[in-house]
C-alpha cells in the first residue's frame, strides 16, 4: 500500500494516533492527534513523545514503555494529558510494539481517544428529560438516554428495534449527532419501500451506461454518507439477495456501484432499524444468521408507549409547544380530561399516534385548553364514557394505570417497583390494596 495513501486511512480515523522510533521521538501524527492536543504535526514529528504529551504517566508509568519492556500490548488506560492551551484532557490511550518486515521491534504505536465528550454527555443524559430532540423520563427511556454516549462514541453497528412509531430514527439521529461522525452526512433509507433493482442502485449508485437512461454516474447512499452514518430502516423486509450484498459491506467494508467494476471501499457507520424480530426471522429462515451477528453488535430495544405511560403528560406538553410555534396558535394545553383520556389509550401507533392526536385537536381547538370534544372520534367517544365517572376517579385511573405499567415492567417485584416509583415499599403495598391490583 502506498504511504500515501496509508497516511490518508491513518488522517481519517477519529482516535489520535502516533508512532514513535527506538528514541521515543514522534515519527507519525495523524489529524485527530492534532485536534486533541492542540499540536501541530509539524511541531510534533520529531519531538519526543513526553514532550509533546505531558502526560500524567510519562515520567513514571509510561505505557509504550510497558509495551515495548513486555512486548504486550497496553488497552484502554485511561491517563490526563495537557493541550498547547494548558487544558488538562482526560484520553484512554492503547498501545502496541512497532515492528519492521522481519518482526523487529523498532519502535511503538499509540492511539488515543478524548473522553470529555463522552463524561459531558452522560452529565448531560442525567439533568434532563430529552435527549437529543427525543423526550422522556420514565425508567427505561432514562436507561436509553445513559446507553447513547457510550454507543455513539463506539463507532459500533448498532441495531435499533421497537414497534412503528417509538421514534428509531431519532435515535439512530442522535446517535450521529453524538459521534465523531458529527460533521459528515446523516442518511436514511427505508428498506422495506423498494424493490430490489431500485434498492440496490439507491444504497450503492450506479455507472453511467448500467442501464437504460443511466447517461451518467449516480452517487448511492453509502456514498453520500462517506464519513457519517447511514440508517437503513425495515432491514427486517430486505430479499435474501440483498442482505448477501449489505453482508460483504458489512464484513469487507467495500461496494459496487451497477455497472461498476472496480470495488468502492467505504468508511460509513452503520445502524439498522426494524419493527420486527429479527431473532424469529432468523429462526425461520428469512433472515440470514450472518448478517444478524454482524448488525447486531449493539442493540438498543425501543419500547411501546403504552409500556411508559408517564411519558404521555411530557410528549404532549412537548407536542402542543411546537405545534402552536408551526401554526402560529396558542394553546394552553390539555384539560384534566382529555389527557386522563390520553393516559387510558394504548396507542398501537405509539409516539407517531399521539402526535397525529394532538395535531388534529389542533384543528378542532382555535385557543384555551383542549378537552375530550377536540380528540379524534374514537377517543372521543370513548372519553365520553369516562367522563361520567364520578369525580376523582380519572385521577385514580391514571394513578392505577402507572402502578400497573410499573408492576408488570419489574415482573411483579415489588421492591423493584417501589425504587422505581420512588416510594417507600410500605406505602406501595398500601395503593396496591386500595387500587385492588394484583401484585
């Protein structure tokens, strides 16, 4: 491989990274070290790493000297260093031997990664109820919102599942938008819309003369998101001939345009989406098994909105916010009724659902609060059977409903459910009791 282009690969990946001869003087510095320290390569090269680093180990603990003693790598250390500002950075640093074509070690590598955007992200994920344009602080939407960090910065293939409606492409946005991926293309692309001629040209581009009308090249979606972060989304609905091609992209990160001969190579994190069970489809044959290892590095579950229920009262607020910003209203919000009626629906359609709801309410309220009149009629009629309940008793109905959700999310364990709800045991076995669950 040229050193040009070596050096090229070596620019382009987001951990800094350095090689150092049997002096410890710095004989290769790619961009991202550049950007991490504050040093220019050219200062850098030739210098001797302690001087450059300044780091928390280099006078006592230096790990390429612990490489280089023990002929063992070093993995994940995580040490301070000091920037040309005088900041001090935390990094987690690995090392390894540098050794010449007859197996001679002639020097050390070490690439280094910048963990101030992750602790700043996770400080962030605790003292908020959205994250990333995505709202929610119920339990199992604050343990997503403490896995996105970590994941983003990974650069992992990530698999993203959870009915329609519960917002994937959200999260596989705020999973670009939290990487080092950042500054390069977002992508998204439903699978399951096309067929297989048209989904390949899209994922992969075309030559010109490939087919009929094909005057001239076409970039696909792996090409526009070079750098980024491509969705495929419903990957669960691809043809068994598709997923042998994604299977090489994923395995030998390389493509072919149509009517191309020459292999593309491709630096594209990917994420795929699905509404359905892709282990049952690989029990049934419909989904290649090594396909599934390969997209299922991480997973992220989404869940159902009927499953966090006390989400509801925080997406609406969200909802009647933005929708009266894009239409120019001002709506006070919901009535005691309308979102009692709210918490008791199981919205199939999930978030999706609640906010076709909403925008439809819209249409009906021209100001003030919006009351059980304004909803769909499905939800309308069925509001207005509750609403003849005695006073009080929607509060109950809520109350009942979100000790129920919490009851079954922790399989009947109470203790569980208690730190969950935030009360005392004692006092959730009282609202068992006079709710009349089953606990």
């Amino acid at each position: 491989m040229p050193e040009t282009f070596h050096n090229q690969l070596l620019d382009s990946v987001p951990d800094g990274l350095f090689t150092v001869d049997a002096d410890w003087r710095i004989t290769f510095f790619n961009r991202a070290a550049e950007q991490i320290t504050g040093v220019r390569r050219q200062e850098a090269l030739g210098q001797r790493c302690c001087d450059v680093f300044r780091a928390s180990i280099c006078e006592s603990a230096c790990a390429l000297k612990q490489t280089l003693t023990i002929r063992r790598p070093v993995a994940n250390k995580v040490v301070y260093i000091v920037n040309a500002q005088g900041e001090r950075i935390p990094i987690s640093i690995s090392t390894a031997p540098l050794k010449d074509a007859r197996g001679r070690v002639i020097g050390g590598v070490e690439s280094f990664r910048d963990l101030r955007l992750v602790n700043e992200l996770r400080q962030q994920a605790e003292q908020q109820d959205s994250f990333s344009d995505i709202i929610g602080r119920s339990a199992v939407m604050r343990q997503l919102f403490e896995l996105l960090p970590p994941v983003a910065e990974s650069d992992s293939t990530v698999l993203i599942e959870g009915p329609s409606g519960t917002g994937k492409e959200l999260f596989a946005c705020a999973l670009h938008q939290l990487s080092r991926r950042k500054p390069k293309r977002f992508v998204a692309i439903n699978c399951g819309a096309m067929p297989d001629t048209l989904l390949e040209s899209e994922l992969f581009g075309y030559k010109a003369g490939a087919f009929t009308d094909a005057r001239k090249d076409k970039p696909g979606r792996f090409a526009l998101a070079e750098g980024g972060t491509i969705l495929l989304d419903e990957i669960g609905d691809i043809s068994p001939a598709m997923q042998t091609r994604l299977l090489r992209v994923l395995q030998e990160r390389v493509y072919e345009p149509l009517g191309g001969v020459e292999p593309v190579r491709c630096n594209v994190r990917i994420i795929a989406a699905t509404n359905k069970s892709l282990t049952a489809l690989v029990k049934a044959g419909k989904f290649r098994e090594d396909l599934f290892y390969r997209i299922h590095v991480v997973r992220l579950e989404l869940p159902a909105l009927r499953e966090r229920r006390e989400d509801i009262p925080l997406l609406a607020d969200h909802f009647v916010v933005r929708l009266n910003r894009l239409k120019g209203r001002d709506i006070a919000g919901l009535s005691d009724g309308a979102l009692a009626r709210l918490m008791e629906h199981d919205f199939p359609g999930n978030v999706r659902e609640l906010e076709n709801i909403l925008e439809h309410a819209f249409v009906l309220c021209r100001s003030g609060l919006i009351e059980l009149k304004h909803l769909p009629p499905p939800l309308r009629t069925a509001g207005e059977i509750s609403s003849g309940m005695p006073a009080g008793r929607t509060l109950a109905v809520m109350e009942k409903l979100f000790v129920q959700d919490a009851l079954r999310r922790n399989a009947g364990n109470r203790a569980a459910t208690a730190r969950e709800l935030g009360m005392d045991a004692s006092t959730l076995f009282r609202k068992i009791k006079s709710l009349k669950l089953k606990g």
